[in-house]
C-alpha cells in the first residue's frame, strides 16, 4: 500500500512487550512503569491485525519489544505470522540473552532472520551498559545461532548502537581498555554475520547520549581499511548502507537516521505492545487499534475497522521525521513503550 507520498509501505515493526531482562543505559536504565498484562495485546490480536496489514499490502514484520524473547509464547507468534497468508518475511530483534534457549524453536517456527544487538565486546563495559547482562550469554547464542542459521540460511545480524565506548566506560565507572567501537569488527571478520552500526536517536533515555557521527565512524573505518568496498547486495528490509572489507566474512553496514535521513524511503509503520499503531518514531501520531479488537460488533465489523485505521495511519505518514529538530518532536514516551 501506498502512503501519501508514493511510499511502499510493506513492513511492520510489532512489539510484544514493554518488560526486557536487561536496563541499557540509553533505553530503560531503570526499568518502566511496566503497563498492566491485560492492557498489553494477545499474540492472537497482534496477528489480527498483523493478518488486516497483509491486506493492505504488509509483507515483512519484525516481532520486537522489549525483549520479545521475554514474552511467553515468542516462538508460537512467529509460526502464527508465518502462517499469515501474504507475509513473507518474519524476522526478530533481540539482546541475545535468551537466544540460545530459543533458537531451535525459532527456526521450527520458520524465523527468516535474527538480529542481535550488542553494543561492545568488552565483558564489562556490556555489564554496566545493559545493567547486568553477561557477554558469555549472548555470545553463546550469536554462536548457537550462526550455526544453526548457516544451515538453514537464515541472516543473523549484530545492530550496535553506535556509542564512544571508552566516553561511556568512563561514565559508568568501569576499566575499558579496548579501541572502542572496531572491537566489534571483529564479528563480522570471522562470522558472516552483518555488523550494523545505528545512530543512537533522541527517544527517552537516548536524549542523555551523544550518538558517534557516522561521517567520523566511516572515515575512521576508511583509513583503517583503505580498500573498503560499497556493498550493494540486498541484505533486508532497513535502511542500511553496507561496505564489504576484503578477506571478512560479514559486511559493516551504517543506518543513520540522523545525518543520513532515509525518510524518503521508509516503508514501515510500528504497532506497540498495547496495540497503539505509529506512522513514525518521531511523532505521538497512529491510532489506538486495541479500542477497536476489543470494542463492540462482530469479527468481520472489527476487522473492516481495523484495516480502515490501518490506512489512516499509512495515508498520515510524515514526509520525515525531526529528530535534528527534538523540539518538533511530539513522541514523548520511552523506546520501551514505543518498541524499538
Ligand atoms: N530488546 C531488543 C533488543 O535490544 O534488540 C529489542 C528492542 S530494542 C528497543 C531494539 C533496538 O533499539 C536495540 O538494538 C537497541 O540498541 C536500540 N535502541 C534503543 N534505544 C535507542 C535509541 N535511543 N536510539 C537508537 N537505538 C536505540
Ligand atoms: Fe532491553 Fe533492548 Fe531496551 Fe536493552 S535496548 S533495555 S535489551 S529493550
């Protein structure tokens, strides 16, 4: 389906919880005001409306959070969404924490890619940026999956905010003696696994953060690896721009949102965990679709409103977002709420 300005949009973001296992820094330090289970969605009326958005023209969704892995019955949404006639991608993002456990359910479930997010290698540093989490854990399941994902051929990804690790090292209090974000290069050097760097966005707790310019990151990334090469395969849904360093195994992909704006673009709407339909990031604007799964008239009248709602928010799209002007912006709520 089309949005107003001839956009493609065929791709929803779902998040299925607002609870995670870990407290990044940037993300929910703290933890939340967890919103009430019976307020939050059933996996049954995300597929619903999952099922209306492949009416309009959904093809690809991410199942997110929180984390989604938290969510009981995670693995059981992704073979529903499989079994949703005209979606063809199901994908997941994850911290990795649980992923080991998860993994062969996930892939019998037919997931067709996983992204992990991991911001440093240092045991440390990803303690105190996550608030707890252990390395070991994720790196276990990076591996569990890239084995069992080579197999099958399903993508594994590493997202990484993009973060001057040895600023942050200093905030937190913890001994960082690595060279800062190349550390993580070394993922995509010895697994095919893409290592993505993401401009950190001023949403809730990222206001507090400075992002790493991804101009300085690609120059820096160009004068250690002179004989980069732009990588144009298609490698999914997003935004990324990829380079390919010679004698690596994955690629290094760069989505600014910030100094790269990539609005014109953008093909995906987001569905938080109490059901609330976004257009866009930056802006509070969507429609409360759980008013409607749960209000008065039959399935067929519930389903014809939904996909009414559906188009609004699509039509409604901004032209971009504002994030370089965070005054403009009317999204207030936290990543967690919002779903990342
Ligand atoms: N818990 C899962 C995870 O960490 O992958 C899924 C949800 S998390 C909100 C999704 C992604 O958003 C993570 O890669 C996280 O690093 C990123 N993120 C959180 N806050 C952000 C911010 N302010 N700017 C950019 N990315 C952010
Ligand atoms: Fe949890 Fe993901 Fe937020 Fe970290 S970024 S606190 S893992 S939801």
């Amino acid at each position: 389906m089309k949005d107003d300005f001839g956009r493609e949009i065929d791709y929803m973001r779902i998040s299925i919880t607002d609870r995670c296992n870990l407290r990044c820094r940037y993300c929910m330090p703290d933890g939340a005001d967890w919103v009430p289970m019976p307020q939050i969605l059933t996996l049954e009326e995300y597929a619903c409306i999952a099922a209306c958005g492949a009416l309009l023209g959904i093809r690809k969704i991410k199942v997110t959070g929180g984390e989604p892995l938290v969510r009981l019955g995670c693995c059981d949404f992704v073979r529903m969404l499989k079994e949703t006639r005209r979606i063809e991608k199901v994908t997941i993002t994850t911290n990795g924490i649980l992923l080991e456990q998860h993994l062969e359910q996930l892939a019998a479930a037919g997931i067709d890619g996983i992204n992990i997010s991991l911001d440093t290698l240092n045991p440390g540093l990803y303690q105190a940026l996550t608030g707890g989490g252990s390395l070991s854990a994720v790196l276990k399941g990076l591996e569990a999956a890239l084995k069992l994902c080579g197999e099958k051929q399903i993508p594994v990804k590493i997202n990484a905010v993009s973060l001057e690790l040895k600023d942050m090292a200093r905030k937190l209090g913890c001994v960082y003696d690595g060279p800062g974000w190349p550390e993580l290069l070394w993922i995509a050097k010895e697994y095919p696994a893409d290592v993505r760097f993401i401009e950190m966005m001023p949403i809730g707790y990222g206001k507090r953060y400075q992002s790493l310019s991804h101009k300085e990151l690609f120059r820096q990334l160009q004068e250690q690896y002179p004989n980069l090469e732009k990588d144009d395969r298609y490698h999914g849904n997003g935004p990324a721009v990829y380079y390919r360093i010679p004698g690596f195994k994955g690629s290094i992909g760069f989505i600014s949102a910030i100094h790269e704006k990539f609005c014109g673009s953008c093909n995906r709407v987001r569905l938080t965990s109490q059901g609330y339909l976004k257009s866009c990031l930056c802006y509070e604007d969507g429609e409360d679709l759980r008013t409607i799964l749960r209000g008065i008239g039959n399935q067929k009248e519930k389903e014809q409103r939904l996909l009414e709602a559906i188009k609004r928010v699509v039509w409604a799209k901004p032209v971009a977002h504002c994030f370089e002007h965070p005054e403009q912006m009317t999204e207030n709520q936290d990543m967690i709420k919002i779903g990342g």
